[in-house]
C-alpha cells in the first residue's frame, strides 16, 4: 500500500488530533514533552525519539507502531534491524519490535495466517494519541483505527493503543485492542520482537515443561512436542511455538547482556532464526516473541489488553 507526502510540519498538530495528507496520518505534541521529540527518521517516515532522565533513549516509528531501538544507559542497541529493512511506506519495516495484529471473525488462527500472515496493523499508521513524563520515564501513546486498508481484510470497528515506556534498564509495552463495532470479532496479536545477539551463544531459559509446536522442517504441518531443556539454543533454523509458556523467560544474547522479558496475559511464547536463509544477518540476532495464538474474543466495547516489560540488568 504505497503512500507519499512532500513535507512534515512536526509541530503542527495537537495531541490526539490527526492531520492526514494524501492517506498518511501523523501528530505531534503541541507542547514539549520532556524525553519526547517527535522527528523524520529513514525515508522521511515519521519517527519518535524517547530519551529517559537517565540516559536511555528508545526510537520508534508511526508507520506499523514499530520500536526500532533501545539502548539502556549507553550506546550499545539491545534490539536489532535487518540491513535489508525498508523505510518506504510501502513495505512494513522489516524488522525489529513491534505490534501487529492478526485479526478474524470466525475463522481459525491458520485461517488468518493464510490471509495474511503478519496481520495488518504493520502496514498502516499510528497517531500519536498522547505523551508524558512520569519522574523522568517518558510515555507515548499511539493510537490504530480501522480504515479501508483494514477493511479490505477484515471488515469490523476497532480501536488499538500500544503504549511504550522507557525506563533507565528497562522498556515497557500495553497494547490494548477494543471493539468498537456493533458485532462481535476475534483476533490473535504478538510482538515480533528482534534483539540483538550472537546466534551461537545466544540461549533463552525459563521454557522447560512448555507444550511446542515446532515448524521445522515443515511450517505447514508442525510437529508437537515438549521442551525438555533448561537452556533453549539457536543452532540451526528455529522456528518453534510455545503454549501456555511462562510470564517470565531470560534470554542471554550472546554478547554479555542478560535480558529478563516479562508478560501480562501474553499466553505463548515464539522462538525463530532464519540460520542460512538470511545468511547475510542471521548471526546478529534472534527471535523472542510473546503472543496470543489462540483468538481473543471479544464483544462490542470490549477490550483486551496484553503487556510486556524487558528489563536490562
């Protein structure tokens, strides 16, 4: 879905006010928000900087509501982006933290996938609903309505917010998902989430005992199965689902960081590196989602909310 804009005035519009031009949806603050400064990033895509009173700054993009960055008190990124990403708005950024929803009405989860596997909400852009400062911790609201994008996939009402916090060791997400149509409809989320890593040091604890299905070799047709180790490893392709996995899991990156990522009502967990398939970058990183598989179902001006907070130690 491409879009274009000849120009941004950054500091034109109100909080929670959206001004569109030629399809794009974009807000600023019409005051100064301490930690929060609104930008142009790559490819003239709007883009908002969060810098914490104690030195950590994160980065995130309107266009699919995409984290790009966070870096904790000092230069080195904790989250990763593929050198083949695209700041075009006519592709999602590929790819780093961020929220997408998979949405259906009666249809099972494969039958969304097979709609559209990464859902839509990284295809579209978020405005800037609100922001604030709380001791020093700046706080960004973005705000997701459906339009016809959406509604070519999925022809219902809602309402998504995906709120970030940054915090000096620790970033902090809520998305919230709300029906504001006058029908019921379901829907399964995640958060695709890059970090940065040595593939062949890189482990991730806290999954033992958890129910999976594992898509290699065959993503079709996953194989069930239970994870029997203490310590998860990347040592090849790795493309596996966790059910009803842990609100707490550590991933060791590799590189000398320990990355503690705890979840409120995000019920599985996702593990994957592409190994050979991206030869080019696989070593760099690796994969650690949280998700809801299973389809949340909700009634008219019902909501659900999931959270997620990745802390540094």
């Amino acid at each position: 879905m491409p879009f274009s804009i000849p120009s941004l005035n950054y500091r034109a519009v109100r909080v929670g006010r959206v001004n569109r031009k030629q399809g794009v949806a974009f807000a600023t603050m019409n005051k100064e928000t301490l930690g929060v400064r609104v930008t142009e990033g790559e490819g003239s895509l709007p883009k908002v900087v969060l810098t914490s009173a104690g030195g950590s700054e994160a980065e995130l993009y309107l266009f699919g509501g995409c984290v790009t960055s966070w870096k904790a008190s000092n230069d080195k990124d904790l989250l990763f982006v593929r050198p083949d990403a695209v700041f075009n708005w006519k592709k999602p950024i590929r790819y780093c933290y961020l929220s997408f929803v998979r949405c259906s009405s009666i249809m099972s989860f494969l039958a969304v996938i097979l709609i559209k596997q990464h859902g839509f909400a990284r295809n579209m852009d978020w405005s800037i609903l609100d922001s604030e400062n709380v001791e020093g911790n700046p706080v960004i609201t973005l705000e997701l309505k459906d339009g016809p994008y959406s509604r070519a996939m999925w022809d219902f009402s809602f309402q998504a917010l995906f709120k970030v916090i940054l915090n000096t060791k620790s970033i902090s997400t809520e998305l919230t998902i709300t029906n504001t149509d006058n029908k019921p409809f379901s829907f399964s989320s995640a958060l695709h989430t890059y970090f940065r890593a040595s593939v062949t040091g890189a482990s991730v604890k806290g999954l033992k005992g958890c129910k999976t299905l594992n898509k290699d070799p065959d993503p079709k047709n996953p194989v069930e199965g239970k994870e029997e180790r203490d310590r998860v490893t990347f040592p090849g392709f790795v493309d596996c689902i966790y059910l009803d996995a842990p609100s707490v899991v550590h991933l060791d990156n590799g590189l000398g960081d320990t990355i503690t990522i705890r979840n409120t009502n995000w019920s599985d967990a996702v593990l994957w590196n592409p190994h050979m398939q991206m030869e080019a970058c696989y070593k760099d990183f690796v994969c650690v989602e949280n998700a809801k598989i299973g389809k949340v179902q909700l009634e008219p001006e019902q909501s659900w909310t999931a959270k997620q907070h990745l802390s540094i130690n």
